[in-house]
C-alpha cells in the first residue's frame, strides 16, 4: 500500500494552471505528485457568486477551472492513474494524486493546515451565540421539571479548573457578556447601529443579520434604541417601525434613505461611488436613481458585488445647487459622458430601479449605438416609458413639487417621522416633481441586446401581474423575468436586495 501523505505538492494557478503544464510536471516528477488547489469546473459560477456575495471569504480560484471526469479521464489518456480528493483549502476546489501506476493507496485526502488540529464542539466560540442563549432557557423549560432549569446560561470557552482538578468557582464570570456577530458591518451606517445594538444589550459585538429582541431586548430598550438612532442620524425611528425591522441590516437600509451617507463624500454627486475599488480589475456596476434622483438605497446591493466597483447616478440639482436636467435625453447624454470619463471601454454592466429602469435601458441603447459591448441591462419592476395615455409615466407627469412631496412624505412615514427633514424634502421634491414630468415627454428607444427584468410581485393590482412583458417593444433580445417576494418601494430592503442580487452576481460571473 501507498501512503500518500507525504507525497510533493503542485500548486495549481502558481507551477502550472492547465493539462498542458501539468503533464510535463507530472514527467519530470518521476512519482507520485499531488495537485492542490484546482477550480472545479462544476462549481466556478456558484463559487464566484458566493465570493461576490460574500458568503465565501477565500480569494477567487486561479489556473484554468477543470472538471474533475476530465482530468481524471486525461491522466489515463496520459498512462497515470488519479486520485480526486476535495480540496482541504477551499471548498470550491479539489485535489488530485497522479500516479505513474494503479496503486491501492491510502492518505488520499490531506486537509492542508487542518490536519492533527483538536477540534471539538464549544458553543462559547460560535459566531452567533446570541439567539442561543436566548432560546436554551425556554427549551429547556419544555423538557426539565422547574427546580432543573437554570436561572441563567453563560457560556464558557473552558471549564476553570482550580490545581486540584476541581471547579474553579471564584473563576467563573458572575455577568455574561458575548460576542455576537451574524454578519460584519459593510458601511459607517451598520457600523454605528452595531454599536447601538451592543451598548443597550450589553453585548460586546452584534452582527447586521442578529434580531434586536431575539438577542434580549425589549419594548423600552425599543425606545431608547429609537431615541439614539435620532440622537446619531437625525432620523426619527418610530418603535412600530423597529418591531417590524429589527436587524441592524434593516434598520440601515431606511436609515440611508432618509439620511445622508457621512461615510462617503459628495453624497449628492452625479457619480457617488457605493464602494472602494477592490482593484481586481472587473468592469464595474452602475446603479440609476430612482425619481426622487438620489442613489443612496443602492448601498444595501452593493454587498453582492464586492469584487468589483460600483457606482450610483445621481440626478443633477440634488445638492440644491445646480440646475435640473431639462429633457431625459439630456440625462442620458450626462450620465453616459461621466460613465465613460471613469470606465472608457465595456463591457458595461447596468442596473435600474423603478425610474431608474428606463433610465438604464436608455444609455444601453446609446452605448451600443456607439460601438459598445453591454453586458447587462437589468430592470427592477419598472414600466418602460411610452406616449401611451394609461403609461404609468404619463399617469404621474405634471405632478408639482408639492404633490411629489405628499408622496415621498407616505412612503417615508411608514417607517420614520419627517418633521425635520424640511429642507432634505423641498430639493428631493423639486428635482422628483422634475424627474417625472421630463418622463412624461420621453418613449423608452429599442435596445438590440438582452434584458433581465424583476418584479416586486407583491403590490402588482388591477389584474396586472408584472410589468415586465410592457418591454417586449423594446427589447430586440431575450428577457429574462425574475419574481422578487417584496412591493416596488421595498426592494432595497436587506431580503429583497439579496434576492435581485444574487442573480446579477451569477450573471456578472459568467
């Protein structure tokens, strides 16, 4: 028999990164030689979009994915024999053992650093030891007569233990605190919520996914935790809305749209940058505001697409200063220049909520008239924008700031008061009432590519289940149709923003 532990590693994406490379590698070697760290072929596209989305942490797979049937296919095309074993360091990789023979072997699978570690189940070290100390006592009270169950639960790292082998009583902690983190903070916003979160709970950290009340608090922690949030951002949180959204997760994504964003600099730009270059070189992703001409819900996407720069546009005059765009053409024209001054060359990758959708389409059609490649043109739940009387863009031309504002006012006091946001309103209100009646004159031109269009299909009435088939005039390509569980003014919410882009960041990995 054969032990394999020892045998030299190759590895793949440094010494060699194809077949080609490897077969002379494997010559000289004159033995045994195990490959590490090959891409498998079967699993680049979910590995790339987890690694977008965060969801892995391991650096993108380099060398030439293989399928493992092909390799293992190609070594006996070569005369060698192979052994496949996952890979011990990334999860969307495997190994392979060739052999210049067929040997009965053992050792086959070595996994990297891990190998000989002690490992062992301790609850103490967890991520998310919050909602378990939360539910322990009460399940414990469903299964233990009531003198059994404790009157506290702390968890330890290690039993203290005195010289004598003994509890170490005076050793134990006589107050809990615990780490609790679902979820690292990905902007200034979940930052200073995190902290909120821990200094009422008396928790040393909190991650953006962890439930407010699930992790111990309650109605008046509720209510000091609504009056630090307008003492930090000057938003008046209402405790209703906080019952409804208790993640910190949430609760940023409504306080970006009612506040500004102090982490990023020339927050009512045109172009606001959503992240910091990664510098992987990847063509980045531009986001088109909604009506109310302010890009900053898209700081809730933007997570899915850490590989890569993101960008919102914004609608001129949101800083109150500069004049407003006169014609939607002239829109497109000015976001299509500012695009090209920071990406020269495609692909393009663009993204369009509501009145952003017709926005988005529009520069496509403008880039591929210029000899551009698109590579995606993506539409949440928007009409396009027609000379028909029942368009719903021709529906809400000639509306005035004031109306605007009665309508920003309803949608935002769903989950904040507005008494103090005055002058914040009157410009957004201004360049919204401006964004709409400019739609109002514009028809959405013919795009030659394909579009990927989602539906908030939860407030969809009057027998209209979507949108998405009014863009057929206007598509000469596939469209690709996505239900998303939330309402149109929804979508930027945590759940709704991961549903949409987990799909962009599949598509953006091909």
């Amino acid at each position: 028999m054969l032990d394999l532990t020892g045998v030299p590693a190759v590895p793949w994406g440094r010494e060699v990164s194809d077949l080609a490379g490897l077969s002379g590698r494997v010559d000289r070697a004159g033995g045994p030689v195990r490959v590490t760290g090959i891409p498998n072929a079967r699993l680049v596209e979910e590995a790339a979009a987890a690694i977008s989305a965060g969801v892995l942490s391991a650096e993108a797979p380099s060398g030439r994915p293989v399928d493992p049937e092909d390799l293992a296919a190609w070594a006996r095309r070569q005369g060698h024999e192979a052994v496949v074993t996952w890979s011990g360091e990334a999860v969307h990789s495997f190994d392979a053992v060739l052999l210049p023979e067929r040997r009965t072997v053992c050792g086959g699978f070595v996994p990297g650093g891990a190998a000989g570690r002690i490992r062992a189940n301790a609850p103490a070290l967890a991520k998310s030891i919050g909602p378990l100390l939360a539910e322990l006592p009460e399940y414990l009270r469903g299964r233990l007569p009531d003198y059994m169950v404790p009157a506290a639960v702390v968890p330890l790292s290690e039993i203290p233990l005195n010289p004598a082998g003994k509890l170490d009583r005076r050793a134990l902690p006589s107050e809990h605190t615990t780490t609790v983190s679902s979820g690292e903070p990905r902007n200034s916003h979940e930052e200073k919520l995190c902290a909120l979160f821990s200094e009422l709970l008396g928790l040393e950290r909190v991650g953006i996914e962890d439930d407010f009340f699930v992790l111990g608090g309650h109605s008046l922690l509720a209510t000091r935790l609504s009056a630090r949030i307008r003492k930090q951002f000057g938003i008046d949180m209402p405790l209703r809305t906080i019952i409804q959204y208790p993640t910190v997760a949430e609760l940023a994504a409504l306080v970006l749209i009612g506040g500004i964003p102090d982490d990023h600099a020339g927050s009512f730009e045109v172009v606001l940058p959503l992240n910091r270059d990664p510098g992987t070189g990847k063509p980045p992703v531009w986001f088109f505001h909604g009506g109310g001409g302010l890009g900053w819900a898209y700081f809730t996407f933007v997570p899915y697409v850490q590989d890569r720069p993101a960008y919102a546009l914004q609608s001129r005059g949101s800083n109150a200063r500069d004049p407003l765009a006169g014609s939607v053409a002239e829109m497109v024209d000015d976001y299509l220049a500012r695009i090209l001054e920071i990406q020269p060359e495609g692909p393009f990758n663009l993204v369009g909520w509501s009145y952003g959708g017709p926005l988005a389409h529009a520069v496509a059609v403008e880039l591929d008239r210029r000899g551009h490649r698109v590579d995606l043109v993506a539409v949440l739940d928007a009409q396009p924008a027609t000379d028909r009387p029942e368009s719903g863009f021709k529906q809400v031309s000639g509306r005035t700031p004031a109306l605007y504002r009665a309508d920003v006012e309803e949608v935002f006091g769903q989950f904040m008061n507005t008494g103090n946001m005055d002058s914040f309103l009157d410009t957004m209100s201004k360049v919204g009432a401006n964004n709409l009646n400019k739609m109002g004159d514009f028809e959405s031109p013919v795009y030659r590519g394909d579009l990927l269009y989602f539906n908030a299909k939860l407030d969809k009435t009057e027998g209209v289940s979507s949108w998405g088939p009014d863009w057929r005039p206007h598509v000469l390509g596939a469209i690709e149709e996505h239900d998303v569980d939330a309402s149109h003014h929804d979508l930027h919410m945590p759940k709704p923003a991961g549903q949409i882009m987990r799909v962009i960041a599949r598509r953006l990995a091909r």
